[in-house]
C-alpha cells in the first residue's frame, strides 16, 4: 500500500500539467470554433471570465475556508 502511495505522489504533477494542456487545448479549439462564427474578441473574453469565475469559486471557498483571516489592523504590514 504504501508503494502505490508513493507512486500515485510521484505521477501527480505530471497528471497535473497533462490535465492543464487538456484544458487549454479544449479553450483553444473553443476560441477559435466562437472567432470563426464571428464572435466578438470582448464578448469571448467576457464569456471566458465568467466561466473561470464560475468554475473557481467552489475551490475558494472550500479551500480558503479556514485561511486566516484580516482583523483590519493598521499596524499589518509594517
């Protein structure tokens, strides 16, 4: 058990970034399929903000959840 464990750690980043390319290739063929039809450049980019903004919130919020957080002190950063 503890092999596979090891494994599984050691392949992780590389399914990671395979993941990644997998995603920008699907946005690239997106981009260019919405450009053809005549789509706006402003339109798609505002259309590609919303979409991360939809896809990442989730992830913020369960994984900032116990994040420290500001008190609003003056003194903060000095």
């Amino acid at each position: 058990m503890g092999v596979g464990k090891k494994v599984l750690d050691d392949v992780k980043p590389y399914m990671m970034m395979v993941l990644l390319q997998i995603g920008y290739a699907g946005m690239y063929i997106v981009s260019v399929a919405s450009l053809k039809q005549g789509m706006s450049h402003l339109v798609l980019v505002t259309y590609r903000n919303i979409v991360a903004t939809a896809i990442m919130t989730p992830f913020a919020l369960i994984f900032e959840r116990n994040a420290s957080r500001c008190r609003g002190r003056l003194n903060q950063f000095t």
